[in-house]
C-alpha cells in the first residue's frame, strides 16, 4: 500500500446503506493503512480498483468480546472502488485475492461482515466462505463466516 493509494480508498464513498464502509481522510486512518498488512489491487493500467487487509486490521474489535477470533485462522478485509460495486466485479475481485493469500497463507480464512450487506454475503458464500456466529455493537449486526 502507498500513501496515494491509501488516500484514495479513505476518500472513497459509498451510497446508503453501504456508507457504513465509508472512512475518514486522518492522519490515524492513513497509519492504519500505511503500518499494518493492508494491500492495493490496480488494474493493468495501474488505477486502483480495490484493496484488501488481513490479520488484526480486518476484525471487528469488538468481536474479540464475543469469542469471533479465538481459533487461529486468517482475517480477511476487503474494499473495492464504489464505482466498481454492484456490477458483477465482485466475484473475480475476490477470488484473486484469495488465491494470493492462499498461495502465501496455508491456515484457515476468516472474514467478518456487516449483517445488511447481503451481497457480500452472498458473495462470500459462493466463494465457499460458512457463517460461523454472529455478534452485535451498539448500531450494527455482524457475522463471522469461516472457509
């Protein structure tokens, strides 16, 4: 990840109801994306189409509360460009970035997902990904899906 990169995608906004993925453009979420295992994916011509993080980066912290990253297993966090999303890019988006960290990681995957986004959802569950349990904030419903 690179600094332009990472103050395009804080930059990106979503349309409700997905503009609860929306972030801040800070100092703290820049260091975030630039300190810790966060990934740009560009295009052949070099434009940035997405980005994706693993470990402690891709969890709810709450969950932890909850028992959600008790085995040993690879958090997967994904974004991808909102111009990109809801037109069938999903799929191949995230399969590659599977098959990369599955290249490179030989333990089990882990992702959490807000309980609305039944696209991801269903996206996840084409991928082979199993909802493993449920949690809660004070505004929103996750689950923990396990592959």
């Amino acid at each position: 990840m690179n600094i332009d990169f990472a103050r395009e995608i804080l930059s990106w906004r979503y349309e409700a109801p997905y503009d609860f993925y929306n972030n801040d453009l800070d100092t703290d979420s820049l260091n975030e994306m630039l300190e810790n295992p966060y990934y740009s994916i560009a295009d052949a011509n070099g434009e940035l189409v997405g980005f994706y993080c693993i470990g402690q980066s891709a969890q709810v912290p709450i969950g932890s509360l909850f028992g959600a990253y008790e085995e040993e297993r690879v958090d997967i966090g994904i974004g991808m460009k909102p111009g990109l999303t809801g037109k069938g890019n999903g799929y191949s988006f995230f399969a590659f970035i599977l098959n990369h960290i599955q290249n490179t990681n030989f333990l089990p995957l882990r992702l959490t997902v807000a309980k609305f986004n039944h696209r991801a959802i269903h996206l996840y569950e084409k991928l082979g990904f199993t909802k493993l349990m449920e949690f809660s904030n004070d505004s929103t419903d996750f689950i923990v899906m396990n592959k």
